[in-house]
C-alpha cells in the first residue's frame, strides 16, 4: 500500500473527530507489503490508514485478484481454494488470450494489455487462480458497492460520519448490467455513466430517507479527465465520433496529459443552507485541498494538512474565493503551473514523456504534439481554453513570472522537478 500508516489522512483526521469513516469501491492504491497473503488478513488496508469501514476492490476492475476485499478480508473466499496471484506469467491450464479462437468467446474483446487471466469472460491484467468462490461478478458489481454505501449510511445515520464512494462503473472493463445496455448510443462506456448515475440516486435516496440530506455535503468529482480506448474493444471512439460526443468538453487532450482536458474535472457539491444553488463558480479548487477542507468544516485543525500541500479554500464551497495558483503533473512528470488566466507548461526537450504509448492507443493522437512539446508553452485560459495557441512569444512577462513561481515551488519541495 502506497499510504503507509501513520501519515497524515483525511479518514484518520475525521476520524479523531468522531466520525466513523468508510471507504467503498475502487481502491487501486495498493495493500499489504512487499508482498501479499490473500488468504489471511491484508495489513496494512484501509482501515490501518483511517478508515473504520472498507469495501473495496483489491485493485482495479482489469487487475487480479478479481475478489472483494471487506476490512481486509477477502470476501467469500474458500480456504480449501486459496487465492494465488501472479504477475509474470500464466498458470498452467490458463487459455491463451491471444489466439483468435478464444478471443471470438470473450464478453469484451480486448484492444491492449488486457490479455492475460480470464475472468467471468473478460481479460485482466495479470494471472490468478483459485478463489472461485470469491470472484466478483462485473454486471452486479456497481449493485453491491451502491448496497454496501447505503448499509453503511444506515449503520451511522446517528452520528457523524465520512464515506468515500468509488463508483467503478466508468472505468474498465465497462460491463453494464443488463437493464442499463442500450440506453445510450455510446454502448457500454455511455451505458456506465447511466448506472453511475443510478448509483448516486440511491446513495443520494439512503440520506433523505433517514432525515440526512439537510446537514450533508456531498461532493462529486473524478480522478482525471476522459479517455476512451484503455484496454477493450467497446467502440467507444467510433460511438463517441457518430454521436458528435466530445468528453473533454471545450478542453484539448485526455487522461494523462497536462492539458486541461487531463487535469481539469468536474466539482459539484451539494450542501443545503451553505452551497448556492445552480450558481458555477470560477473558484479553484485542487482535491489535494479535500483533506485540509474537510477536517476544518468538521471542526478540526488542518494545520497538518496545510503544511504539505493543501490550501484552505473551504470558502469555495459557499461561494467565496478559491486558490491563486495550481501546480499540476502527469504521471510522466510533466508539470503545469497556472492561474485564473494564465497556464504555464515547461519544455520537455527531447525527452519523450514514458505515457506515450498510451497516449497513441487511447486515440489522442491530436495531442501528442502537445504533450511532447520541446518548448515552453504560455496560454490565456481566458481567451483559449481548448489551449490551442501559444502565446509565449507576446507575453514572456507572464511566462517568466509564473516559471520563477514554478521553480520556487520545486525548491521547497511541493512540485518534483522534471527527471533528466
């Protein structure tokens, strides 16, 4: 697990202010140590970490184990079929994702990477065996993590509590239920979103029904910006083409990529008496900001959190100002530095950025000039959202301001800087 315990989490902070906290769905930050017993107790999982409740996946829904994890328990696990998990090849017996034949059977056909163990019909990443009896099933999945929310607003409807939903329906592989195929005319990836939705409806039926709704802030948003093709062949570029259906919006490039359509997610919150209703607010707001926020709205001191590199912006939430500046990275170690207006991306010479193979299969292909810009870049957010023109050249002013800004913040250790 990436978070060891003992360092400074929003669960723990809640958590010594009486909250129960729970964390429920996709997880995908790793358990255990060095190495992983999926026959006994995880540790270090969640609840080391300051959850007093998890249920989660053990990664992603295109990773193995293919099992539910509760309190770091393997869910429905058979100790006469023990879990093994194997990241460097196939067990014997394991059909051969690549041969045609046994592709033409799978549910979801695969594209890239996912082609390795055989899971309710799918390919995942890699290779298990045993734990039958523990294996998820996809079309049902978003049902028992929407289920496992709302038991676990019941069970805490009388006192205060922080849940953190991790909805997987949108993520791959996307496997709808039945009842929501065909509801959209962007096949599965469209039809994800619609269950997504349902989900949220039920979470959001679960606090009214129990008198919740009235003094709960409820915040929804996403990891990164769209991709489409990232793994399986659910048509999702050609669907989204047909439609005239653009994800990123107004905004130029995708998940990994330091351009807005990357970085820039949706933020909505619901907070009865506090919230404006209906109003868009220009306010910036990082989620690395939740942790010091939300401890404060609770009553706590986020001074922990304000010390690495949170900001207090809880005002946002009621419709006051948000922060000055955003420090933004890829998982290349791309950085952008940007304010209300103005957004500065440093060259990255020569050196290719290590997502750019995915960035060519997850059809972005308009972007990767962008990506791999060899010079520095300047653009008026105001003007050019979808950051389709460099004005480095007319305003080198603000380029040299915001890249003094950039570098400060890397030599106190808040922004990494590039690797050589």
């Amino acid at each position: 697990m990436i978070i060891k315990p003992g360092r400074p989490t929003l669960p723990a902070s809640l958590a010594k202010l009486g909250y129960a906290t729970g964390v429920v769905g996709k997880w995908h930050l790793g358990l255990g140590g060095d190495t992983v017993d999926w026959n006994k107790a995880i540790n270090p999982c969640p609840n080391q970490i300051g959850f007093t409740y998890s249920y989660i996946m053990a990664a992603t829904g295109d990773r193995v184990p293919t099992v539910f994890v509760e309190n770091g328990l393997v869910v429905g696990l058979d100790p006469k079929d023990p879990i093994e998990v194997n990241y460097k090849g196939p067990y014997p017996g394991d059909p051969d994702l690549k041969d045609p034949a046994v592709r033409a059977k799978l549910k979801l056909d695969w594209s890239h990477g996912h082609n390795m163990a055989l899971v309710n019909g799918v390919g995942r990443i890699g290779w298990m065996k045993g734990g039958k009896a523990a294996l998820w099933d996809d079309e049902t999945m978003g049902d028992v993590f929407a289920g496992k929310a709302c038991d676990f607003i019941a069970s805490n409807k009388d006192k205060p509590f922080f849940l953190y939903y991790a909805s997987h329906e949108c993520h791959v592989p996307r496997v709808p239920n039945p009842r929501f195929l065909g509801k959209t005319p962007l096949g599965p990836r469209g039809d994800a979103v619609v269950a997504f939705d349902e989900q949220v409806g039920r979470i959001l039926a679960e606090l009214a029904k129990h008198g919740l709704a009235e003094n709960t802030l409820v915040i929804m948003s996403s990891d990164n910006g769209p991709v489409l093709d990232d793994g399986y062949k659910d048509r999702a570029v050609e669907l989204n083409a047909k439609a005239g259906h653009t994800p990123a919006g107004p905004f130029s490039g995708g998940k990994y990529s330091i351009l807005e359509g990357g970085t820039r997610v949706s933020l909505i919150a619901r907070w009865p008496g506090h919230a404006p209703v209906g109003k868009v607010t220009d306010a910036m707001v990082s989620q690395v900001d939740f942790a010091a926020i939300f401890t404060k709205l609770a009553g706590g001191d986020p001074a922990e959190f304000l010390a690495l590199d949170g900001v207090d912006v809880s005002a946002a939430f009621s419709g006051g100002p948000g922060r000055d500046h955003i420090i933004s990275s890829t998982q290349a170690l791309n950085l952008s530095y940007r304010d209300a207006r103005w957004k500065y991306i440093p060259g990255m010479g020569k050196r290719r950025a290590k997502s750019q193979a995915v960035v060519d299969r997850n059809e972005q292909n308009d972007e990767i000039e962008n990506l791999n810009a060899a010079n520095d870049r300047l653009f008026d957010l105001q003007a050019d959202p979808g950051e389709k023109h460099n004005v480095i050249k007319d305003h080198p002013e603000v380029a040299a301001r915001l890249k003094a800004a950039l570098e400060a913040a890397k030599a106190k250790g808040v922004a990494q800087p590039l690797p050589q």
